[in-house]
C-alpha cells in the first residue's frame, strides 16, 4: 500500500525523479507522516487509560460543642494521686424542685451547698461508721478537688446540703475509689522473690556435701 496519495504525488511530479531534491522530500514526507501518526496513537491511548475521576467526598457534618449539661443528678468521683481525688457533678433543674417539695418553697435558696468525704477504709459500705469530714462549697461550683492525705485507702462522696432545722441532706453519692500506694509494695510475690531471700533461703536449708553456689560466691570474694 502507497502511503503517499496520487495529489501529494502530483504537487512534486513537476521535480524530476533524477534529482536528490525529490528524494529528499519524500523522505522529510514520509517522517511527518509517522510523527503525526505516533501522536496520535499516543493521545488516543492516553485518553484511554486515563483515570476516571473520583466524586468530590461529602461535606462533612459541621462540629457540634459538647453540651454544658446532660439533665443528670450524678457526682462522678476519680483519683488523682496518692493524696488527692477529684469529683465533678450535676444537679437537674428536677432535684432542686423535689427539695423544695420536701423542705419548703425557700429549702434551696436557705440551705448550703457541701461535699461530704467518707472515709470507707475501716468501714466498707457502712456510711453509719465511716469517719468524714465536709468541704463547703458554692452553687456555681460543678467539680472540686479533695485534699485526703490518705495513701490505699477508700473514699465515697455525696453532694448535699445544709438545711437550717434539718442538717445534712444527701442530694447524690459518688461511686467508690480507693488511692493507690504512695511506696513500692510491701507484698512479695512468691514467684519472684528479691534476690537476698533468695540466698537466705539457700544458706538456711542448705543440705549435703557439695559446694553450694552461695559457698562458691564467698570463698571468690
């Protein structure tokens, strides 16, 4: 098959064949033919396997704060360290209602607000027993850092208030937390004795007539 058509023949017929001039254009012809057929060929398998475009991701929902409040009557108390625990609470808008259902129209308004610490370490779950001691608070407080002092020992919260004529009325009680040591443990796991009882042992029970590795270890020193 002819590449080059009759009328791309004919436009050159006026040069004669003998002459290099008629060589050297058909070759420059036949070079501009591949060229633009190589680009082509490039650009029709470039659009080809071209990636198909990706859906642009929904937009995502916008933040939304954390609610001051949930509507809970709750105290919540954790342990900070050896010395000290922390407590957070809410009161709903409900429980001070039923306070004053029980203790007049002005119970909330005449009464103070105060954490009552118990000390459950001697007395678990007796709150009859269980030494205290109380923190006064204010009603724009809503969480308190609590001062005990008191390493491996057990302590629950309730959130009250001081009621004129009524004393002491327990509003919500926090769960139960115990501090940890403030010392490395005084308890020995059996399966991983220090090693001075270790040798203690060996020298204690030692028995035959064989050197022992304890004996080996002082007679090198």
């Amino acid at each position: 098959m002819d590449i080059l058509s009759d009328e791309f023949k004919q436009s050159f017929s006026i040069i004669p064949p003998e002459s290099g001039v008629y060589g050297m254009v058909t070759v420059v012809s036949v070079l501009i033919l591949a060229l633009l057929a190589g680009v082509f060929l490039w650009y029709w398998r470039r659009k080809g396997n071209s990636p198909v475009a990706k859906p642009l991701p929904a937009e995502a929902p916008p933040a939304r704060d954390l609610p001051a409040k949930y509507g809970k009557d709750e105290i919540v108390l954790m342990v900070k360290d050896p010395y000290w625990l922390y407590a957070y609470w809410e009161l709903s808008d409900a429980k001070k209602e039923e306070l004053r259902r029980q203790f007049g129209p002005a119970a909330w308004e005449n009464s103070r607000p105060l954490l009552r610490v118990y000390d459950l370490t001697d007395h678990p779950y007796d709150f009859l027993r269980a030494p205290f001691f109380e923190i006064a608070i204010t009603d724009l407080a809503d969480n308190w850092y609590i001062h005990t002092g008191k390493p491996c020992s057990t302590f629950c919260v309730d959130l009250g208030r001081l009621i004129p004529n009524y004393g002491f009325i327990t509003l919500v009680r926090s769960n139960i937390v115990t501090t940890p040591a403030d010392k490395p443990s005084s308890v020995i796991d059996p399966l991983w004795p220090p090693i001075e009882a270790c040798w203690t042992a060996v020298e204690r029970y030692e028995k035959g007539t064989g050197p022992s590795s304890l004996r080996l270890v002082k007679t090198q020193k």
